[in-house]
C-alpha cells in the first residue's frame, strides 16, 4: 500500500506545482471580468472552451481506443512474444496486458493534445454557431459569405481533427499488428495479413477516401479566398479546370470509399490500389488539365479570359473594404485663389497644423513633464469648441512612469506614485513669440480655460499604465509637485478589486510573485488592486476578438478624462477580395471604446450597426456591446474616424479606384501614396493626417482626415482621399480627381522645389553651419477651393538644444514660394495681405491651487520681435524683385524696410 500511497501523493504535488498557477490565474482573471463588467465573455470563452475540449477527448478517446482494442485482440494468450534480430538476439516484446495499458495510455494523451488543439478554436466553434448572414453572395458558387467565413472554417476544423484521428488509428493499429504477427511482409507476397486485419485497415482507408472527398468538395470554395494569377480568387482556370475536377475528386473519392470497403470485405487485392490509383490520376490529371488550360487558352487571351472575374475581384475588393460608397469629385486644378477664397476658407486656414507629432512631444517633454518620473507617450489629434468656434487641438496625456522613479522600492512604485496627472493640450497652429506651442491646458497643478474645464485630473490608466498598483492603503498617494513639497490623495474611484479578505491577498501575492500584498501593513480590508491598466492590454483582454487601433487617444469631457479607441472587425476569407496584408482581406470599424482614466470602467458602443460579423459576435455575447446612441453627448463629439483604417483603405483604392476591368488589368491609372524627404537622408511615404477644412462644395468646416496620391511612378498630385469625422457625414470617403492631361504639382515636386529656391537653400545652409539642427515638419497639403496650397513648417534646434521652436513656415501656391515666421504672414504675401486674423487662445485658470504663469501667447501690439519679422520680410521681399529685375518693387519694399527700422528704433 506504500507505493501507491506515495504515487497517489507525488501526483497530488504535481497537480499543484504545475496546475496550480493556471487555477490562480484562472480564478483571479474571473474576479477581474467580474469588476469590470463582462464576466460572461470570460465565462463564455471558458465554457466554449471545456466544451470543445471535452468532445473533442472523449470522441478521441472512443476512437483511439476501440480501434487500438480491436488490434490487441489478435494477440494470443498473455505470454510475451519473442523477436529475434538478424543476429541471433531475442528481444523480449511487451505482452498484451502490458500493451493494453501502454495503449491507453497512448490514446488518453493524444486525446488530452487534441482537445486543447480543438478547445483553442473556441472562436472558430462559437461563431459557426451564431453566424449572420451577409446577405451577399459570391459570384460563381452562388454561397453567402458568412458561408465562407464562418462555417467552412469550422468544416474544415473538424475535417482536419477526423483525418489526425484515421491516420493515428491506423498507425497504432498497424504497429500492434505487426508486433503479433498478424500483419507481415513475405518474400513471396507484398503483404501478408489476416481477414481481421484486412477488414479493420481497410475500413479506416474507407473512412480516410470520404474524409478526402470532404476535402475536395471544400476545395472549390476555397478557390475563392486563394490568389490566382493576375487576381485574388479563383481566375478562368480555376473556374473551368480546377473547380470540375474537384468535383470528379469528390466522386472519385467516394469511390474509392466504397472499393475500400469491398476490399475489406471480399479476398481481391486490387480494390485499394485501383482507388489510391484513380485518385492519383484524376489529382494530377486534373492539375496539368488546369496548366495547358491556363498556358494555351488563357494565357494568349488574358484580359480577355479574365475580365469577368478581374471584375469578381473589383467589386468584392471595394466591398470588403468598405469602398463600394467612396464618392468621386473631379477637381479644376487649375483655379486661382483671390482674396475672397482665403476669407471664405478662414475656418480651413485658421487650422492648418503647424506643429507636428515628434517634435511637439519634445517641447512638451521638456516644458511639461515637470518630474523625471512622468512621461509624454504620444500626442493626439481632436477637435474641441472654443470661443463657440471648433478648433484642432492636439493634446498628450501626463502618465507616470515607474521606471524613472527615482527610488524604486515596492512601496513607492505600488502604493504612493500610482497614478498620472493631467494633460497638456493646444491649438494646432498657434505659437509664442519664442517658437513655442501655446498652450491651453498645462502646468501642475492643471492650468485650464474656460471652455474646457477638468474637476479631476487623475490617470489610473492609460497608454503607459502596465503594473498594478494598491490603493486606498494607509500610504498617501502622490498626487503632484508642488514647490519644495507634494500634495497627496486618495483614490476614491470604484475601479479595481476589494482586497477584503487574507485569502484575496494571499491569491493576488501569488499570482503577482510580491509577498508584500499579503504582508503589508498598510494594506487593509478597503484597499483595491488595480491592474490590466494598460488601455490596450485591457482592450484585448476583455475583447480578444477584435482588432485594435494602434492609437487610442485622449477625451477631455465633462470635466473628467476619458480614453477612446478604434475597434475592427477583420477576416481573411472574404471571396474574391484582394488582402491589404497578411491575414486581412475584410475590415470594418465597427466599434468604438471608451475607457474612464479614473475609474477604468470599459465601455463597447456599436459603430456599424450594419456589419454582420460584429452582429455574429453580439449573438456570441449578449449585451456587450451598446447602440452607439447611448454614448454621452460630449464624447461622441470627439468621434473621428480613425488612422488604421483609413490607411488601409487607401493603400487598396489607390489601385481599385479602376473600376474597368480593361483598365485595371493593364494599370493604367494606378496610384501610390506620395514618398517624401522628411529628414535628409531616406525617403518616407506619406501619412494620412486630421485637418479642419471646409470641402469643395460644403458650405461649413469639418474635421477630416485625408492623404493625397500621385499617379504610380509619377510626382504629379493625382487626387487626394478623405474621410470624414464629424457626426452627420461619419465615416463617408471621398475622393477629389485633378485631370489627368493637367500637371498639378505632388507632394515630392513641392519639397524639391523648396529645397532648391535660392531664398530658403541658403537660410538651411547657413542655421546648419550655426550648429542648429533643422527639422522639417510635415508637408500638408490644403485643399482650398478648387485649388491647393502646400504648407511646411520649419523647426529649429540650437547646438546643444533639446527644445524644437518653430521658427519659419514655409507656403506654396502654384508657381510661388514664401518663407516666413508666421503662417499669417506667408499668406499675406501671397494674397496681398488676405490672411485670417489669428485667433486669441483664451486666458487660463487655474482649477487647483496657484501654479506658475502661463505659456506666453502672441501679443497684438508691435512687439520688437514682430517689428524685426517685418523688416526681415520686406528685406526678403527687396531681394526677391532685385533677381527678378523689378525694380519699382524693389524700391517700395526697401521704402517700407527703412520704415520699419525706424519703428523699431522708436520702441
């Protein structure tokens, strides 16, 4: 009784070394999905999941099992065969009790393997079962697409499981035939074997030929969601070759099923090998039927072979990537601007963004991190009102960084800095007389205007939140600086879990490798555990069905922080349709998130209500996901449409925008997002960008986000592509056509232009020398009326600076390029004085106790620096009409230059 006592204990211990990380894990994740809402996501995975794996085992098990105990009984008796080697040696082999446990053993294990492979394609299971149909079919098989993306997955899944299983079974039970001795080869025949050996492996071949008709039945539809020469899905060959002999594959393989069982059954040889042989023959046959087709047939006639299912291709392309509604304007290109275009486009200029992500994060990292230990992650682009007008802003949370702690011990990184503080946001196109944002929301304690008030300022989570953290413990938290002192708080959201009980404490201390949780004094039975704080890791945890926006940005609404993200709904089986990158030949933005900073309460509201696979997983789990229409007013004002997706669908509608088969087979009009020098040493392609501009034809300004294209290998602009953000238009894409017999001037032949105009060339080279660096900002093109202005903004680094200023602007009109200081000023010397006043930013308040003085913003009386701008530009100007032999100009503007020197030496 010793020895099995003690195995029975050492498995017990086992069970707990290795399972019981998985069980503390499994029970900590289901409180955590129980706190924030959506237990039954987990419960249902979990449920789908024991489910899948116990049918899978438990047939796995019969199977393996019985077929493995019907080949034991042709062994004799219990003694131990003898095999003797070539030399003479007798080799004791196992007997058949001893075989019948190493069997079952066998078959338990390999059936533990196929039920975890099986219970990790929940998804696959779960959907099959809930599926919505499309309400589309494809084109040649007559299928809905659901077909294809839900059930044909789940056929194949099982079709895949069944044929592991035949060729498991027939190879153990071959190997225990050959240790009786009832399966042989001998000199005089192939293969020797008894009727019961004869009759159990021929009708696992029975099986395995039905199993393969399945297969090539599949095999037409998959035909569909597979490349086929010039096009994705199945092209002429396919649909005239390869499609029948799949069919005759079937049938043949049926065939072959049932000669299986005669061969079982009678005492002939050849039923198998005539079955494996017309298998082979109709396989191969029909694949070089399909080659000489493809060769000789299509190949001399491909365009037209092809057009239909080139067409096939088009359509379900634009439909799968939600481009089949893109409307089509046609631009002049060619119309000039006056006075009047810019005043009535003054909504448009007024935000034409002239700070740029990269060094707008530097200026706010070194201005408004304040402490080592907080960090900029990324700057956002939005829209707010103020002043009663919308104004893009662009805006980066203030998150704390634990890394940067300055002493790192488990109490300060868990219990006293744990949490961010505030945000810093400001216009897009605004800066002070030093080159620098202005800025509306700043400083610590928060600094804010009136329209845009913030009560609290607190990140539990965020982009850069990836630990957990205590609170409501007897240690102060660290809420910000303040002096030579800090000001502390206490967390008084309802996020995270209660630590209520040792018990908890003790699982949490586990499961996070920290004996402090469970030992700490200063823990108590009101502390909560937060963790999963990081936006995109608690996004995938909850939804791991979705696909996520790279950037979630930054709400500030009804005085709280809010984050928001971009959720898809993606395929790789929609038929006919092209991918735009592995695994992606479907997408929609079906959904948008919303995540408190303070709280971390998690919100799925419905974007597309229209989209039937979103509608599949909202049958999979009920409830989780809202109407759109139930999102607070003041969030869903900063809906925008977001960046993943629009670049996405514009690297596909740059080549299908060509709707005629003729035309896209031999691409003609094919275009490409534009490649620019952005740094002076490799060229980038362009990124799409957010804007507010009024479109050709709308009577008001909206936010927007567009990118421009050039025709394939040319620099010339060829169109540009919009998709638009606020409520009313949501989600429509538009895309605006110059002529294509006009050369209006692309994005590469502007900044070639402007790195070779003897005004701007010589400047760069001379800031360079200097030891400053300079940075080019993005080249935004702006679209006014029915024409185009190029703007770039300049940053200045000095020699051992780490702060950029935005020290000139450069704009481009047609045949004309100006640098200036400001972009009022680039524009008043192209339309003669026509530029949009600059907006006032709004005076700021402080919303906690007193803090250091604002950024500066512009001031309207004629500062010296302002004076000095003046006199440069006039002197600029004079030296522009003395190369152009004006000489009239010439004296005017050195008129005026003389003026303006003696402002300044008034002042």
């Amino acid at each position: 009784m010793r020895h099995p006592l003690r195995l029975a204990v050492l498995v017990i211990l086992a069970l707990i070394f290795f399972g019981g990380p998985s069980v503390l894990r499994f029970y900590t994740d289901w409180l955590w999905f129980g706190e924030v809402g959506y237990q039954q996501v987990f419960t249902t995975i979990v449920r789908s999941e024991a489910s899948l794996f116990t049918i899978a085992f438990v047939v796995s098990v019969i199977w393996l099992v019985v077929n493995l105990r019907l080949a034991l009984g042709s062994i004799r008796g219990e003694g131990r065969p003898i095999f003797t080697t070539q030399q003479g040696i007798e080799v004791a082999l196992p007997g058949r009790q001893q075989l019948r446990t190493i069997t079952s053993a066998v078959a338990m294990v390999l059936s533990a393997l196929i039920g975890l492979f099986a219970s990790a394609q929940w998804e696959t299971w779960l959907t099959w079962q809930k599926a919505v149909p499309f309400g589309q079919q494809d084109p040649v098989l007559g299928r809905d697409i659901a077909f294809y993306m839900f059930t044909i997955p789940f056929v194949q899944l099982v079709r895949g499981i069944a044929q592991t299983l035949v060729i498991m079974a027939a190879v153990g039970a071959g190997a225990l035939y050959l240790v009786s001795g009832s399966l042989m080869s001998r000199p005089t025949s192939l293969i020797s074997m008894t009727a019961g050996v004869r009759r159990h492996l021929s009708m696992l071949a029975a099986v395995f030929f039905v199993l393969l008709a399945l297969g090539a039945w599949l095999g037409r539809f998959e035909l569909l969601v597979h490349p086929a020469g010039v096009i994705y899905g199945a092209s002429y060959a396919d649909i005239y070759a390869r499609i029948p002999v799949a069919l005759a594959l079937a049938a043949v393989s049926m065939l072959g099923a049932a000669l299986a069982v005669l061969h079982g059954l009678g005492r002939r040889n050849w039923p198998i090998p005539v079955a494996i042989a017309l298998y082979l023959m109709v396989s191969i046959g029909g694949e070089g039927y399909a080659t000489v087709l493809q060769r000789f047939v299509v190949t001399p006639n491909e365009q037209v072979r092809e057009s239909p299912f080139i067409q096939y291709n088009i359509d379900a392309t634009r439909r799968a990537f939600a481009l089949d509604g893109v409307e089509e304007r046609a631009l002049t290109g060619d119309a000039t601007l006056t006075r009047d275009d810019i005043a009535r486009n003054a909504s448009t200029l007024e935000n034409v963004r002239l700070w740029d992500h990269q060094p707008l994060l530097d200026t706010f990292g070194q201005l408004q991190e304040i402490r080592t230990y907080y960090d900029f992650v990324s700057v956002d682009n939005d829209r707010y009102t103020l002043n009663g007008r919308p104004r893009q802003v662009m805006l980066s949370a203030r998150e704390l960084n634990s890394n940067s702690l300055p002493n790192r011990t488990w109490v300060n990184e868990r219990l006293t800095f744990t949490h961010g503080y505030g945000l810093t946001l400001g216009p897009v196109n605004q800066v002070t007389s030093e080159g620098l944002p202005v800025l509306l929301v700043r400083n610590l304690p928060t600094e804010t205007v009136s329209d845009l008030p913030l009560q609290e300022p607190s990140l539990y989570f965020g982009e850069l939140s990836n630990d957990y953290v205590i609170v409501r413990t007897r240690t102060r938290e660290f809420h910000y600086p303040r002096g030579d002192e800090n000001v502390f708080t206490q967390y008084s959201g309802t996020g995270g879990l209660a630590l209520e009980s040792l018990g908890r404490r003790i699982m949490f201390a586990l499961r996070f490798g920290a004996y402090q949780i469970a030992f700490n004094d200063d823990i108590t039975g009101e502390s909560r555990i937060l963790f999963h704080r990081n936006i995109a890791e608690r996004l995938r945890e909850i939804t791991p069905f979705l696909t996520f926006d790279r950037d979630p940005y930054l709400v500030l609404a009804d005085g709280r922080l809010f984050w928001m993200s971009d959720a898809y709904t993606t395929s790789d089986r929609y038929p006919y349709a092209t991918p735009a990158g592995p695994g992606l030949n479907y997408i929609r933005n079906s959904v948008k998130v919303v995540v408190d900073a303070y709280n971390g309460t998690t919100t799925f509201y419905t974007a597309d209500a229209k989209d039937p696979v979103l509608a599949t997983y909202a049958n999979v789990f009920p409830g989780v996901f809202k109407p759109l229409g139930e999102m607070p007013a003041a969030l869903r004002a900063h809906i925008r449409y977001p960046e993943d997706i629009f670049a996405i669908q514009a690297s596909v509608f740059a080549t299908y925008h060509m709707t005629e088969p003729a035309v896209f087979y031999n691409r003609e009009d094919q275009w490409e997002v534009p490649t620019i020098d952005d740094t002076g040493q490799a060229e980038a392609a362009m990124q799409p960008y957010y804007t507010i501009m009024r479109l050709p034809g709308e009577a008001d300004a909206e936010f927007i986000q567009m990118l421009p294209f050039t025709p394939r290998r040319k620099d010339n602009l060829a169109a540009w592509l919009v998709a638009r953000s606020d409520a009313a238009h949501y989600g429509d894409v538009r895309v605006f056509q110059f002529p294509k017999q006009k050369v209006v001037f692309g994005p590469r032949q502007v900044v070639a232009r402007i790195n070779q105009d003897q005004m701007i060339s010589p400047q760069i080279t001379l800031w360079n020398q200097q030891g400053s660096q300079v940075t080019w900002g993005t080249l935004m093109v702006i679209p006014i009326e029915e024409s185009l202005i190029y703007v770039r903004p300049l940053y200045l680094r000095g020699a051992g600076g780490r702060i950029p200023e935005l020290t000139r602007v450069v704009v481009v009109y047609q045949d004309q390029i100006v640098m200036e200081q400001t972009f009022e000023g680039a524009l008043a010397r192209l339309f003669s004085g026509a530029a949009p006043a600059r907006p006032q930013a709004p005076e700021a308040t402080t919303t906690a106790a007193p803090a250091p003085a604002a950024s500066p913003s512009p001031s309207a009386a004629p500062q010296l620096a302002e004076l000095a701008d003046e006199a440069q530009a006039h002197y600029q100007r004079a030296v522009e009409a003395q190369r152009a032999g004006d000489w009239a100009r010439y004296g005017e503007e050195i008129k005026a230059l003389g003026q303006a020197l003696d402002r300044m030496k008034q002042r």
